[in-house]
C-alpha cells in the first residue's frame, strides 16, 4: 500500500546556481521500517511513533510512503527491503529513503540489524552454542549486505538511514570532502548513509534523532542557531544533513556518522564481486532535500536575466597539448558554471603554465554573455576561467 504524500511527490525540478532547472526526481519513494516489540531483546517503546514522525517528514518533502512496517522478522526484514527494492529501486529518476529504527549489533566488526525474533547472544561465553548463533544469524540482515542491494539500484539518489548502533563498515566519512557546485552533486547519482550510532555505542531510546531528523528535512531545527541548510541555498544535501545530526543529536555516549557508499572502482571487500554499476561515482553525487521557501527559481522571462545561462552556448574544443598561461597577477578558478560563478575556488599561481608539460587536459573556449571563458576538466570537475586572465598557449 503505497501511502500518498502531502506534497506533489511528481517531477522535483532543481535550480543549482540560478540556472535552468535540472530536473532528477519525477518520483520519490520512502520505506520505513521500526522494530520496537521484540521476543527476547529489550523493547524499544519510542520506536513505533518515531516512525510515524520520519514518515510524516518525508511524505512533507514529496515522498510517497511504502507503508510502515512494524516488528518484521529476520527473514521478514531482508524480503521487505528486497521486495521495495525490486518495485522502487530501478526508476533511474527517483529519489529514494530507506529508515530503520531497531536493535542493531556488531560481531567480530561486521554489523547486523536485528528482527524481532533474533535471540540474545554473548559471544564471550564459550558454551554459546552453534545452534544459537543459526538462529540469530537467520534472524538479523548484515548491514554489508546492503552494499550489494544499494549498487545494484539504479535510482539516482539513494539514502539509508538507521537508528541503530553498528561498525560501519560499508561506507566512507564524507565530513572532510571537497565542495562541489550544487549542479555536480545533483547531476551524480549517489548512496548515503546515516546512523544514529557508532560501534560499540547504545542508541538512546528517546527519539531525538528521529525527531531531529524530520525537523532538519522541513527546515524547523536548529543548532547553534542554524538550519542544516548549512550555506542558505535551500537545497538540504545529504552531507549536510549527516553533519547536522552528527552535532545535534550527539550525546555523551552516541555520536551519529554519516557517509556514502564507495564507487564501485573503490578499493573496499564490498565490491569483490564485480557488481557493475554503469561507471557510477557515487562520491560526487548528494540526496536532495528542498528547504520551505527558500529555493531560488529562475525569472518568468529568462531572455531578461543576465544570471540565466542559454542553454544554446557551444563550447568548442582547443587542440590537444594546449596550456593556459597565467600573467602577473594569479588567475581566479571557479566551479559554478558562468555568468554566476560565484566565489573563486582556487587561483593557478602568476607566472606559470597550466598544465604541466605532457599533462592531458581538455580546454574548451565559449563566449557567454559579454565575456570569453576558457572551461577544463578536472578529477571529473568543470573549472573556468576568465579568458582575459590568461593566455592561451597553443601546441608547436
């Protein structure tokens, strides 16, 4: 039973840095699953309504809900994901949330989150018998599993987010990455990952973090006085957002962590089966929330807006072996496509040729608007610079 959302859930168009919409989300879908009531762990009272909250956020933000599943067995847990999956997870302009809040559990550093049948066990007693370990293992999902389920998907933008303690093993720290222009980040494709808790950490029962949650995705919480739209754009980013949680709902005891899910061509025991992911980085790519309001949208007549690209411009190409040559003065290097470049991201040092001799890169050269721009790619990143402060040095 798919559960309406409270907003139009259909064609979710963005305006990165004032330009023409990029429109990536002609659907939006959301699983949650809270497993509260459990046979033999202890019971996790504030879970049940701590679903119904996440699930009212993102019915707010353009989600259709799959439903809210309560208390799922072992096996029940990994056909129920499997099962969304197979629906949801293969429309490629989708957006789409898994949430679990549960008991969740680290053996021998591998994570498992628990069904409600799954049975207590201690490892550090010698007569914990073979026969318990079966049961528990065939009453948990393995969070690396995930890793699989997650690359196979070919939906754009994926998160999972668990209200549950456990190694993670899957995914890589994103806090210290580099920024991108927005338009990069919604161009590729991603997997992110958020978890109320760390290894070795037990997760309060008391709902902060879902609440938090849902109130960083509609724009209501605050920390230190700010939003989680931390830069104001009124685009909420999945990193953003980790970070976020990662401050606010931070305890003595629980630290939330929060990440996205290597390449495919990513060093990582995930991927030694060769999954092919169709070229995929996820590292450059983020989940997309729309903060209330505050989402710039182009002018109705965007031949009288200076800040509107034309999406007609023609970049052609210079020989290969061509540099750029930077004067007296260091040369400005921006990310966001022109006009509205925005700030600088870097400067090439004064005096110097860019590239070094026998370096490969791609120059290209357009006319927009008034000015002459000279574009090149880097570690999959367009950088521009103004023509007029350099100088193009042509191959012998």
């Amino acid at each position: 039973m798919l559960i309406a959302s409270t907003a139009n859930a259909q064609d979710v168009k963005l305006f990165p840095d004032k330009t023409k919409p990029i429109g990536i989300y002609q659907n939006s879908y959301a699983l949650i699953i809270g497993n509260g009531d459990y046979d033999f762990q202890t019971d996790l009272p504030k879970v049940s309504a701590d679903a119904d909250i996440v699930s009212a956020a993102l019915a707010q933000q353009g989600f259709q809900i799959d439903q809210i599943d309560h208390n799922l067995s072992g096996k029940a847990l990994r056909e129920r994901v499997q099962a969304f999956v197979d629906k949801y997870g293969y429309q490629e302009d989708a957006r789409v949330v898994i949430w679990f809040a549960g008991h969740g559990v680290t053996i021998n550093g591998e994570g498992y989150l628990l069904g409600k049948d799954a049975p207590v066990i201690n490892l550090d007693v010698k007569t914990t018998l073979n026969a318990t370990l079966r049961d528990f293992y065939g009453a948990a999902m393995p969070i690396r599993s995930f890793g699989t389920i997650l690359r196979e998907m070919r939906s754009h933008h994926v998160m999972l987010v668990l209200d549950s303690c456990f190694a993670a093993t899957i995914f890589a720290d994103t806090r210290s990455g580099a920024t991108r222009a927005r338009s990069i980040e919604m161009e590729n494709p991603t997997r992110e990952i958020i978890t109320s808790g760390g290894v070795g950490q037990k997760v309060a029962d008391d709902g902060k973090f879902a609440q938090l949650f849902a109130e960083a995705i509609t724009g209501k919480a605050r920390y230190e006085g700010k939003t989680a739209d931390s830069n104001g754009d009124g685009y909420l980013s999945g990193t953003e957002l980790g970070y976020f949680l990662s401050q606010a709902a931070e305890t003595p005891v629980q630290k939330p962590q929060f990440g996205k899910l290597p390449s495919a061509n990513a060093k990582s025991n995930d991927v030694a089966a060769g999954i092919d992911v169709g070229g995929y980085n996820f590292e450059q790519g983020e989940l997309f929330f729309v903060m209330p309001g505050g989402v710039p949208t182009p002018k109705e007549d965007p031949d009288n807006d200076p800040n509107i690209v034309d999406e007609q411009i023609e970049w052609r190409d210079l020989a290969e072996g061509t540099q750029i040559a930077v004067g007296a003065d260091p040369a400005p290097v921006y990310i966001h496509e022109p006009p509205s470049v925005g700030e600088k991201k870097y400067s090439l040092r004064s005096r110097e040729n860019f590239p070094a001799v026998g370096a490969k890169v791609r120059f290209q050269v357009a006319k927009i608007g008034d000015k002459q721009w000279v574009r090149f790619e880097q570690d999959h990143i367009k950088h521009y610079v103004l023509d007029g402060d350099v100088a193009i040095v042509r191959p012998n």
